[in-house]
C-alpha cells in the first residue's frame, strides 16, 4: 500500500498534529490573558500583539530562506515582469556574497523574533490554567512544548513548505522586501560578523579555503571587515 496524504496512518497524523496544535495556540492565550507569560504580567494586550506580530514575521523570515535559497541559481530576468518584487529583492541578493551575508543577518534575525514570542507566550514558573491536570501542565508548559508546537508549525514549517513551492511568489511583496534589508542590514552591522572568522577557521584546518565569489578584500574594506568581526567577539 502507498502512503499518502490520503492513507489512514497520514490522516491520523494530520488529525493528532491539528489537534495539538488548537490545544496549545488555545492555553498560550490563556496564560496570556491570566497574565502568566513573561510580557503580559504587566501588559497583556502588548503581549498578545507582539506574539502575532513576531509569529509573522518569522514566518516571512522562514519563507524567505527558502526562496532565496532555491532562486539563486535561476535567472532573474526570467520574472523580471511579472513579480517585480522578487526581481528587486534576488537581483541584489544573487549578486557576489549577498546571499551568505542574507542567511547570516537572518539567523540572528529568527533568535531574536522567537525569543520575542517566547517572552511574549512563553509560561512563567509554576504557571497554573484552568485546573488542567499536573502532568498535562507540566508536559505543554513546563518543557515549552505548547510554544514549541505553536512556534515551529505557525511560524516555520508550513512557510517554508509553501514558499519551497511557491518561491516567486512567496517573496514578491513589500514585507519580504523590508525583511531582506533588515537581514542585510544586521550583517553589515557586524554583530554576527564572529561566524566568517569561525568560517574561516574551519576551512582553512579542513585544507579547503572558503571561496568568495567577489574580489579579495583589501585596504580599508579588509580592516572594516576585520574590525566588525572584532566587535562581534567582543
């Protein structure tokens, strides 16, 4: 027999995963307006907004990765017409390095949007809901794993599942638009900027130096860059 989406074994997955997930969004909502999260304690609504807030933007970080990733070896010109957007956003990034210094900029960017919706959802010590039972509690609060499910299926898994399908049109708008250059400009920041000296290490003891697709950095670039990765150290 085939397994599907349609098998039994598949829709019991859908139907348990589902129901987990309702579950878990229904209690983090609840501990936010028993005011037993991190951020609501003080301000609810806040934390309530910066939840959705964070949960989409990481969603647009997530999507983006993949479509970034999977546009790079395509010819923009291809989409030039009909996603503009897109055509912005991938004719800069598939230039030189950009694409390494976007997925650079974006893992900072995804730690600090999920520790933002860990504190605006996440349960305080000894959080305690709706007389739900200890090991019931324990299990979805006290490991995480109702944020975890909330986090990982809202927020990630199913816009990296669409934009790894839908990659042109998942990045042809203003948002992934103002993403991208918040990645790009956490980059150039340098706060990361440790990962190329670590990068750099790896290939060199490896016996496989790390090529570049831009010219060697010299002068005043180099001590830019060499600074920057000081700073991120410091």
């Amino acid at each position: 027999m085939a397994y599907g989406e349609n098998d039994p074994l598949s829709i019991f997955k859908n139907i348990y995963s589902t129901i987990l997930l309702i579950f878990s969004v229904i209690c983090i909502h609840g501990l936010i307006f028993t005011k037993q999260t991190g951020l609501s304690e003080n301000q609810p609504i806040i934390a309530l907004v910066l939840l959705w807030v964070g949960i989409f933007w990481l969603s647009m970080i997530e999507g983006g990765q993949a479509s970034h990733v999977g546009l790079a070896p395509i010819d923009e010109e291809l989409f030039k017409d009909s996603h503009p957007i897109t055509y912005k956003i991938t004719h800069f990034c598939n230039k030189g390095d950009n694409l390494d210094r976007y997925l650079l900029g974006r893992q900072f960017g995804v730690i600090f949007v999920v520790f933002c919706i860990n504190l605006s959802g996440g349960p305080i010590a000894d959080a305690d809901l709706w007389g739900l039972p200890g090991w019931v509690q324990q299990i979805f609060f006290g490991t995480g794993f109702a944020m975890i499910l909330f986090t990982c299926m809202v927020g990630q898994l199913n816009t990296q599942v669409n934009a790894s399908i839908c990659m042109i049109d998942f990045i042809n708008n203003y948002i992934s638009l103002f993403t991208f250059w918040c990645c790009m400009v956490v980059e150039f920041v340098g706060i990361v900027h440790s990962s190329y000296a670590i990068q750099l290490a790896i290939g060199q003891m490896a016996g496989k130096p790390i090529q570049s697709r831009e010219a060697p950095k010299t002068g005043i670039v180099l001590l830019f860059f060499w600074a920057r990765v000081l700073f991120s150290f410091a």
